[in-house]
C-alpha cells in the first residue's frame, strides 16, 4: 500500500472516530417535547432510591422556583422549576409562555429528570443532561435545604399537581 493511501487511510478513521463517535454512543432519546431521557438508565442513586421523610423539608405539593437573568446577545429572563416526588424522583425545566405554569409542572415529558436523595441540610441531586458535543451524561450537584426550603429557590404550594415518573 503506497503512503498516499495509508495517510488518506489514517485521515478518514480519525474523521470517522471524531464526528461519528457521538452518534454511535448516542445513550439518549428525545421526547415528542424536545427533552432527553437515558435510553438506559444509570444514574447512581436509583440504586437505592431515596424516600421522602417528613421532616426533610421537601414537599411533593410544591414547586421549587428560581429566577435568573442571562447575558448573552440581549438580556433574556428564565424561571427554573424543581417538582419533588416521593420516591426520590425529580423533575427540572424552565417556564415558558406557552402553556399554563399548572400543566408546565405536570408535563412529566418535558424538561431535564433525575434522582435526589436528602443528607442533613442537603439535597443530592443526579440529573442526566444533554451537551452540544456529547452522549449524555448524569451530573451530581447539591444545594442547601433548611425549614423555609431551598435556599435560593422560592417554595410555591401549587393545587392540581398530577403524574407518576416514568425513568
């Protein structure tokens, strides 16, 4: 084989190898709301999946808000939501104007999912998201609880929260 083919050879598999590999590993699917679920799921604390105590602080008939600004071209506002299930199951997402908050919070389709566990004054939270250029991968990351919820998110008892996680 001449070295013209073996270099051409060699360009085409680091080619292959670099822009391929992320659909070949793919380890996600997309819901009908443009969301991310793990084709199987991985995540750590579904091994042992927490139960909710009374006295934790969490609440399965609130939601958990958080308002944020970001710079980017033009300033846009975003309200983040954490909806709490008993079984150590949560959901996250962002409001939008297209529907009612109430059904926003319901969507059980729509929005980033995960597992939590509660340890003292702190909530464990393992969420499985979706980068630019990867396969999906679980993050772990904790915030601070305490008897007025979680710190820096607004607690809001909402009435008509329905629906059973599904991951």
């Amino acid at each position: 084989m001449g070295w013209k083919k073996l270099v051409g050879l060699m360009l085409v598999s680091v080619w292959v190898s670099s822009c391929c590999v992320p659909v070949l590993q793919k380890q996600f699917y997309t819901t009908e709301y443009g969301s991310h679920r793990p084709i199987k799921s991985k995540f750590t604390l579904s091994k042992n999946p927490y139960q909710l105590k009374e006295g934790d602080h969490i609440y399965t008939d609130c939601i958990y808000k958080s308002s944020f600004t970001m710079d980017g071209s033009e300033k846009k506002d975003y309200t983040v939501f954490l909806r709490f299930f008993a079984n150590g199951r949560f959901l996250r997402d962002v409001l939008n104007n297209d529907s009612s908050p109430v059904e926003q919070y319901n969507n059980l389709k729509k929005g980033s999912v995960g597992y939590y566990k509660v340890e003292g004054d702190r909530i464990i939270l393992e969420e499985f998201m979706v980068g630019a250029h990867d396969c999906g991968k679980y993050h772990i990351y904790s915030l601070k609880i305490s008897d007025d919820g979680i710190e820096d998110y607004e607690t809001i008892k909402i009435t008509g929260l329905t629906g059973k996680p599904d991951w």
